[in-house]
C-alpha cells in the first residue's frame, strides 16, 4: 500500500459522534497506524485543543500517538507570530489557553470562537463596537452548523461571524478550515511539501469536501456526521469518494492507494 500520499481527517462527525467515539474509530486508526499511513487529525473544534483530543483517543482505546491539530492551537501559534492583544470570545475552558494575549480595554483584535447557547444580543454588540473601534476579526472557525449531540443540528460559531462581519464592513481572518493556512500546515508537520496532494475525510461538504479539492487534494465524505445519504441530486459538491461509516473507508484506501 502506497506511504506518500498524507490523510487528513475531520473529527467531529466523523471519529467523534456526538459524545462518542464512532463505533469503527479505534479500528479505522489502527488500520492507519498498523499501515504505517501519514495521516493527521485536524478539526474545526474550538472547545478542545489537541491534548484534550488525544486524551479522548486514549480512552478510547487508541494505544499509539495520534497528531491532531485544533483550531485553538492554530489560532494560538498565529496571535503568537503577529504579537496581537486581544479579547476572546470562546467558551469558558478555552478563554485561558489566550490569557498571554488579552486586553480587553485595548484590544488589536476580537478572537471569535464557539459559545453555544451563550450567543446574546448583547455579546454580538459588544464584539461589534470593540471592531468598528479598530480591532481585526479573528475566526477560529466559521461553521455554519455543527451537531453537538451528535443527532441534532445546530447554529455554529459562523453564522454569527459572519453577523458582524456584515454589520462592521470588515472581513475576518479565518485560521481553521477551509482555510489554506490550516491544510498546508497540517501537510508540512507529516513531512511533505507544500502542494503535495493529499486525502480528506470528513463529513461537511464545504468545509472538508469542497476545500479539499479545490486545494489540489480529493475528498471522502462519510455520511456519519452532518452530511446525509444519499446526497440531493442537485448537490453542487461533489465528493471523489464516499463511504457510509469508517469501516467503508478503510476498504476504500485499500483501493485508493494501492
């Protein structure tokens, strides 16, 4: 089985459902590592960095070392190279990864990340005032939807970014996916040159799919996340290759990369 082909894999919709590993997850990244394939996890999460991930995998019976990469680790690494103070907007266990960086009296910039359910009227105005007063929009992600229970879907950070970015005139500086940034990173730490086409598994159709391809590389949709089968005839994106969980992803590499 070909070694020089990197794989990319999202998260949450598919590894993660819900609370949940999937039920194939352990299987799926023991076939990977037994492999000896390059792969890396990296996901829109901005609840997580990547040591709560890889805490996640463990206990989940997954005995060998998995990279990940969140956005909260990108972000991160990128106010760390642009010296920016900021005010963070982000639940409550993340706010403090940042805390070398804020400034909420004098911020460069807003970082905007998940709040759930906490979205209010008056966070949307405060975050709105702090940019027309100067300060730069800093999107960890900018998912429309997510399901965090694994069932239901729900507004994501994305849709209220993109609320102030209307209101402000001003566009934001995305970090996650689809984000070039975050693929070719991700590509560079498996050891590969930039522009090396790749693989990406995941469950959104913009975000991983259509991101993906545009960036040279081919797209795996699995229909265990937000993403249903059978996709709507009219669909615009359209995957290279899909497979209903991970246990049709493994018989799909065997395949792809021979």
């Amino acid at each position: 089985m070909r070694k020089d082909v990197p794989i990319l894999i999202d998260f949450d919709g598919v590894i993660r459902l819900g609370s949940e590993p999937a039920a194939d997850a352990s299987e799926f990244l023991s076939f990977l590592h037994n492999e000896k394939l390059p792969f890396f996890i990296i996901t829109n999460s901005t609840r997580e960095t990547s040591d709560d991930l890889k805490k996640f995998l463990s206990r989940n019976d997954t005995g060998f070392k998995v990279d990940v990469m969140t956005t909260v680790d990108a972000t991160f690494e990128y106010l760390k190279e642009k010296h920016l103070s900021v005010s963070v907007y982000c639940v409550n266990d993340i706010a403090p990864v940042f805390a070398e960086f804020i400034d909420d009296k004098n911020p460069q910039a807003v970082v905007i990340g998940d709040l759930g359910t906490g979205w209010t009227y008056e966070i949307l105005n405060e975050i709105f005032n702090k940019v027309q007063g100067g300060a730069e929009i800093i999107a960890m992600q900018k998912n429309k939807s997510w399901k965090p229970d694994g069932i239901n879907l729900a507004l994501d950070a994305g849709a209220f970014i993109a609320a102030i970015e209307y209101a402000s005139g001003k566009n934001s500086v995305l970090i996650g996916k689809p984000s070039l940034i975050y693929f070719q990173t991700a590509i560079k730490m498996l050891g590969f040159p930039t522009g090396t086409p790749f693989l990406m598994i995941g469950d959104d159709l913009e975000n991983d799919i259509k991101s993906a391809q545009e960036l040279g590389g081919k797209g795996i949709l699995v229909y265990t996340g937000k993403t249903k089968f059978p996709l709507p005839q009219d669909s615009v994106i359209r995957p290279d290759y899909d497979a209903p969980n991970l246990t049709g992803v493994i018989e799909l590499l065997k395949d792809i990369l021979q």
